[in-house]
C-alpha cells in the first residue's frame, strides 16, 4: 500500500524538487522558482496534486474513490485530491506526481529533463 513517506520520496526523487512547509503541511516544489506541484494534507491520507480544471470532472467521475476535491476549497484551482491508500503502485504515484510536476516546473527546468512526466508509449 502507498504512504505519505512513499509520496515524499518519490516527489523528492523528481528534477529540482524541494520540501517546504506551507499551511501548515507538507509541500513539494518545482525548480527554482518554487510552483507547488504536490501537497500532502494533514492526515497523511490524501496528497493534493495539479490537474487542469478541464480534464478533473472526467477523472473525477471516472475514478471518485481514488480522486476527489475539497469542495469550497479546490473548486476554483487547478488541483485535484489523491486517496493515496487507493493507488495501485509506486508506477501509478510516480505517473501522477511526474504529470503534476511537468504542470509546475518552469520551462527551463522542464526543457532540461524532457522525459520525466511523458507516457513510454509517448517518449
């Protein structure tokens, strides 16, 4: 089963990332200029991660015991919730993680590790 340690791990693992505390959490950062691409929430149960707010209702509806949003909260953002216990594998976390963090980088950073965040069957 996935955990919060699996989470910093992996995010930790990704070109550039950084923990910093925010609100009181954990939060991992992008590169230089410092754009959160993941959070863990306070229980460790959850992590918070970047999702275009046109692509979440489809991942929302197709998956709702594994992707949720904190209604009042995440409504307006381009963030999405992850059950992290619902995962299937560190394949799957390290998939999420990579697309949030493409999402967060800046281009430069993104432009220096290309691959990371790109499907195999599209790399």
């Amino acid at each position: 089963m996935t955990t919060a340690d699996d989470v910093r791990r992996v995010a930790l693992s990704l070109p550039g990332a950084v923990e910093k505390l925010a609100w009181g959490m954990p939060t991992f950062r992008a590169g230089p200029g410092g754009r959160i691409f993941a959070s863990l929430d306070d229980d460790d149960q959850a992590m918070g991660v970047k999702c275009p707010k046109e692509e979440r209702a489809e991942l929302l509806a197709s998956e709702p015991t594994k992707f949720f949003v904190r209604e009042g909260h995440d409504d307006g953002y381009a963030w999405v919730r992850v059950r992290i216990g619902a995962l299937d594998d560190e394949d799957e976390l390290r998939a999420i993680l990579a697309d949030s963090w493409r999402q967060a980088a800046p281009r430069s950073l993104r432009d220096q590790y290309p691959e990371v965040g790109v499907p195999p069957d599209q790399g």
